[in-house]
C-alpha cells in the first residue's frame, strides 16, 4: 500500500527567476520568496514552498516560464482512497 502524504511542490533554485507567477496564482498563498536572502546562479532569489498547505492544484506548474523549475507532487490514486474515503486501496 503506497504511504499517505500530502501534496507538495519543490522549486529548483537554480531555475527560478524570481517572476512570482506562481505566487499570484497560488490561491492558499503557500509559495513565498526564501528567507535566507540568498540567491541562485543566475542571480534570483529564489521562491519556496513554505511547507504545508499545498492542494496540489498544479496552477504554479501551469504558470512558471521556466521549464522544470516547480515539481508538483500530488496524492497517488491509491492515498486519495485512504485520505478521502478511509477504504484501503484496491
Ligand atoms: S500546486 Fe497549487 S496550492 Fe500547491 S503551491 Fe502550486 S498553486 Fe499553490
Ligand atoms: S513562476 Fe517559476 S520562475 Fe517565476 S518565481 Fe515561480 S518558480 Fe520562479
């Protein structure tokens, strides 16, 4: 049975160029500018996830330009059945 998480996204740093895109359209409001002040190679400085309340909606996926800089990770069909209904998965 595949283990129950909950939905996430990661951001490449070294991919983000900072254009908060995916902010704007992030309705939980979970992506945020990182705290360290610090900055990648191309001289951004980067976005993350703050660490809980993704949906896993996927609108930051859809609205960054740079290819491969967010990674969405959603429920598998089989933590859905456990999360949303308590039966375990087929
Ligand atoms: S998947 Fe949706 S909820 Fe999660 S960080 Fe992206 S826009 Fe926000
Ligand atoms: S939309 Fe993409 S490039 Fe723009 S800030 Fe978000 S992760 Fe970075």
């Amino acid at each position: 049975m595949a283990e129950y998480t909950q939905p996430r996204v990661e951001i490449v740093p070294n991919l983000c160029k900072a254009c908060q895109r995916c902010v704007d359209v992030c309705k939980p409001g979970v992506i945020e500018t990182n705290l360290e002040n610090a900055f990648n190679e191309l001289g951004y400085q980067w976005l993350v996830y703050k660490g809980e309340g993704c949906t896993g909606c996927g609108a930051c996926f859809y609205a960054c330009p740079e290819p491969g800089a967010i990674i969405v990770f959603k429920r598998t069909k089989a933590e859905e059945d456990v999360a949303g209904n308590g039966k375990a998965p087929k």
